[in-house]
C-alpha cells in the first residue's frame, strides 16, 4: 500500500470513515466483530426509538469525558488494519496519538495544532522518522488527498458522530446485551447514504459519488451504549458492489482519563514533499 494511502486510512480510521480507504477491487469478507458479547435468544426492544434521542441522552450524561482510549480492528480496501491510540475530544483542539498495524509495518500517528504526523515503517529523510503534514495547507497534495477525512478528525469524538448520524439514520433495532462482561444497550443503525452530504462523517462528494455509483444506497453501523450512556463500541460496515467493502470496529474505554498529547523533536520531523 502507498504510503499516502496509508495516511489516508489513518485518518479516516480515527474518524471512524471508512471511504477515503476505498481503493482497489477486492472480494475479502468484513473482519469478524470480536469481543463478547452475550444477548438473549431472543432480543427484545430496548433503549431509544430515534438517534436523536440517543445521541441528546448521550451528550448529556457525557459531556464531561472529553478523552478516551480506543482500539480498531477491520478491513478497508483489502487490507487488514489494526490499531490503537487514545483521544482528546475538544472540536477544533481535538488531539489524537495512535500505533497502526499494516503488512508493511507499524505506522505510529499524531494530530495536534491541525498538524499531522507521521511516522512511517520506512522514513522519508534519514534520521528523521516523522512526517509533518500541515493541515491548513490546501496546495499540500496530502491534505487534497484525504478530502473529507481532515474535518472529520477534529470531529471524531463518537458521541459527535452520533449527532451526525442522526440526520442520516434511523434505529432499526435495540437490544440488551453484555459487552466484555458489562450491561451495554446495542443499536442497529440504517444509514441513507443519499443523506451524507453536509454530515460531517468524512464523506465528500466525490466519495459519496462512488458510493452511488456503485448502488450502495445504504451503510450499517452498529453502536453499544453502556449504562452511564457512554459510546463503547462502533462498528461502520461499507458494503462494496464491484469494489472492496470495508468494515472497522472501534471500541473505547477510559472515558475521562487524562491524555497528553506531543508533537515528535523538531530535529526528528520532515516536510511533506510538495507542501
């Protein structure tokens, strides 16, 4: 995988965007959800009716966790991805340091100050390891690249995500189920593609152009709510007709607890080329 394509699933990764990783043709099956999760034989109707609701509930018994820590796991484009990384949720402060795992290596990432760095398996300039990508650079070949995926980072706090959603879903279904041993609510979530734009998930239009191109009218994503009405898993499944489909799950803990956050050494950091 090309290395701007690795920062672009990054990216989209930790806005929980699957799209801008897209590329290529491939017929590989989702990634499993992983986890435990036990539900009775037969689920019964629970939770909220509407997203908004969830997402009002969830804003108001939340909104002074502003950090958390997250893990991912899935597939996009027809590669495997994995990962870890903790975030602070703050808008346009939003920051985020996290490690993903790709058949060409470890490539560690952060975002601070609307910059992003890069630290890739095979560095660009000897002796530094970092890539600094300035996102206020629109000429930067990068940031046009990753297209949506840039204001989708500074808004990837997943209860924001669920306010986005909002506009574009619906619940179709609600149960009581334990997650890794805890009571969660899990919402099965019916998203119309058609409704994206303007949504803030990380999808422009040339994306969503794609999406209907392809037929893909609709996009699943599946959410579990714990009892203090903190989001503790995502799961977003781009189905693909002709193209790869992609499917990551992300699951949060340590909602609260402090993040710190710190751009690389001067010393240790590299221009993007062409910036």
């Amino acid at each position: 995988m090309r290395k701007k394509t690795l920062l672009v699933c990054g990216a989209a990764i930790a806005a929980l965007t699957l799209t801008a990783c897209n590329s290529g043709d491939s017929s590989s099956a989702p990634a499993g959800s992983g986890g435990t999760t036990t539900a009775a034989a037969k689920p019964t109707k629970s939770g909220f009716d509407s997203l908004k609701a969830l997402s009002d509930a969830v804003t108001e018994k939340s909104d002074g966790e502003k950090s958390a820590h997250f893990t991912f796991k899935g597939e996009a484009g027809g590669q495997k991805l994995e990962g870890e990384g903790d975030f602070n949720f703050a808008g346009e402060k939003t920051a985020m340091q996290m490690t993903m795992s790709t058949p060409e290596g470890d490539i560690t990432m952060r975002f601070l100050d609307n910059v992003i760095y890069m630290k890739m398996p095979q560095p660009l300039q000897p002796g530094k390891p970092w890539l600094k990508v300035d996102l206020a650079d629109k000429n930067n070949p990068m940031v046009k690249a990753m297209g949506g995926s840039v204001d989708s980072m500074k808004n990837a706090d997943p209860r924001q995500t669920l306010k986005q959603l909002a506009d574009a879903g619906e619940i179709k279904s609600s149960e009581e189920v334990e997650l890794d041993g805890k009571p969660t609510t899990h919402y099965k979530i019916l998203v119309d593609t058609s409704k994206l734009k303007g949504s803030g998930l990380g999808m422009d239009e040339q994306s969503i152009a794609a999406m209907e191109k392809a037929g893909i009218k609709e996009m699943p994503v599946e959410v579990w709510v714990d009892e203090e009405n903190l989001p503790v898993r995502f799961v977003v499944d781009v189905p693909g007709k002709g193209a790869a489909s992609s499917k990551v799950q992300a699951d949060y803990t340590d909602w609260g607890k402090a993040v710190k956050v710190e751009a690389p050494p001067a010393a240790e950091v590299a221009e993007m080329p062409g910036s």
